[in-house]
C-alpha cells in the first residue's frame, strides 16, 4: 500500500511541476475533481471548465520553480492509513513534515487535496 500511495502523490506533483494539468487531475480522488467542476459552473468566465483548466487556473504561474522542487525533492516518509483513507506524511526541499491526504477509489489510491498541510 505504501508504495502506491506514494506512487500517487509522486505522479501528482510530478505532473503538476510540468503543466500536465489534465495528467495531474487522473491522480486526483473524484471528490477534487467534482469540485474543480462545481468551481467551473460557479465561475463566471472560465477559459477551460475541465479539472486540468481549472487546476492550471488554480495554480499561480510564479510558483513555477517551487512546484518543480517540490516534485524533484518530495521523500514520502510514511502512511498512515485506516481503510479506504490515508494520509501521506513527506518532505520536500521547502519544507518538512507535510501531510496530504489520500483515498482509495476503485483499487487505486488518488490524491485527495492539491496543498498539504505542514505537521511538523
């Protein structure tokens, strides 16, 4: 389990730090993904409604290089998981002691949040 948890989180940001955008939502849980849908029909003008368009809206364009080191430097420490919901305990080169969380859909585990928190 560990090893496809962090598989999910690493494909995630991996993604993401590229502009992968529609690549970065297929690690998503559905539950981000219907609501980056619900903040398309909500929005007023929305360039691309799609959860890639609206992830890359999402997004602040500066933060570019933070997303690469991030990616380049996330270390998955630990899972703690309870069923079908994890959450995924890591480091990166900004900081350490992040935690995300994660749930299992349909035998694969998804990412279910796009910031982690830090808990340590």
């Amino acid at each position: 389990m560990f090893d496809e948890v962090a598989a999910a989180l690493h494909g995630f940001l991996d993604a993401r730090a590229l502009g992968r955008w529609d690549k970065a939502c297929s690690y998503l849980s559905k539950r981000m993904v219907d609501s980056f849908r619900k903040i398309a029909k909500e929005a007023q003008k929305v360039r691309d409604p799609s959860c890639g368009g609206i992830l890359e809206a999402l997004t602040n364009p500066a933060a570019k290089r933070e997303l690469i080191a991030e990616a380049a430097s996330a270390d998955v420490g630990s899972v703690r998981a309870e069923g079908e919901r994890a959450f995924v305990i890591y480091d990166s080169s900004a900081a350490s002691g992040l935690a995300i969380p994660a749930i299992q859909e349909g035998g694969a585990w998804k990412v279910d949040g796009v910031a982690p928190v830090q808990i340590g």
